[in-house]
C-alpha cells in the first residue's frame, strides 16, 4: 500500500512538473546512447534558461551525476542495454520525470587504457597522453576545449585548481613529470 501511495505521489508530482514544459535535451544523436558512454543532458525551461540540476536518479544498472561546471548539465551511464527511467530535482524544488528512452549495447565494449605506463619506458609519449586524458579530462573537457600550447608548468597549474584539484588531479599527475610531459604533448599535438 506504502509504495501504491508513492507511485501515485510520484505521478502527481511528475504531471506538475510536465505543466512546465522543461525541455531535457541530450547533447548527442539519437544512435549515439550506448553503454559504456557518458551520456550528457542539458534541462532548460520553455524560454530556453538553463535550470539547475539538484540530484538525478534513474533505474538500476545506470549511473548519474550532475556536470562539476555546468550545474543544468547531468550525465549518465549505463552497463547493459536498457529503457533509461528516471526523475530530475531542479534547485527550484520541482520534480522532472525523464522521458524514457532506449540505450542500446555496443557491439564491442570499448574501455580506455590504463594511464600507467607500459614498459620500462619513462618517455613521455603521445599515447600516455591520450590515455590520461581519456580516463581523467574528457568527461569535462569534451564540452570545454583546451588551447593549444600548453607547458608542463600551465597544466600543472591547471591540475591545481578546483575541480581538478578536488578530483586529485593534481597529487595524481602534476608530481609524475613523465604522465604530465604526455598530457601536454597530447593535448599540443593531437587533441
């Protein structure tokens, strides 16, 4: 009975929040939801403001945040292919149901490498970079781009302020001068 009054609740809430016609558009194409890929998400009003994000919540065997620099951005990700369910609290109070949709599986599941290095080696190397950059920067800077000549020093810089410093960015590689000097060179020369 607890949870007939919840689910009629929570249809309550959702039909209310739907009279305000809030738009949650996916920053992606629609054959590019898959698994294994952080899905990003804007939330904006009728007249097109950004709204604020305050929690997401979405179905079991999905994952999701609200963007670290955008507070109307939320990702999510998911390990199987499913229907995406979910509800969006706004900062206002209101709640937001997602509109369900399909994430389909990959034909083969794609992982980053692993940004230690490989082999004795302690070169920096343009596919340490890419590797560090794909596990630690790119959930953020996919939608926030970095210039081109950067020096070791910049991107240490960098890596010492919020978010990255928050997310350990910094301890993790501004100390470590061969994963640093392969950060630069990717993002000099391939990113």
């Amino acid at each position: 009975m607890k949870q007939l009054i919840l689910h009629l609740l929570f249809l309550c809430i959702s039909s209310l929040a739907f009279a305000n016609n809030y738009q949650i558009i996916s920053m992606y194409e629609k054959d590019a939801l898959v698994t294994h890929r952080l899905l990003s998400f804007k939330v904006k009003d009728s007249g097109g403001n950004a709204l604020d994000v305050k929690n997401v919540n979405v179905n079991v065997g999905c994952e999701a945040m609200i963007d670290i620099h955008f507070n109307n951005i939320f990702h999510i990700m998911c390990t199987e292919e499913m229907t995406v369910q979910g509800s969006i609290f706004l900062s206002n109070g209101e709640l937001v149901s997602l509109t369900p949709f399909t994430v389909r599986q990959l034909g083969k599941v794609f992982s980053f490498p692993t940004d230690e290095p490989i082999g004795p080696s302690t070169e920096p190397s343009i596919a340490l970079g890419r590797s560090i950059f794909a596990n630690n920067c790119m959930s953020c800077h996919r939608t926030q781009p970095i210039e081109k000549g950067q020096t070791d020093t910049s991107v240490a810089t960098a890596l010492g302020t919020d978010p990255m410093k928050a997310a350990g960015l910094d301890t993790k590689f501004a100390n470590d001068q061969q994963k640093l000097q392969s950060l630069v060179l990717y993002i000099n020369e391939e990113l």
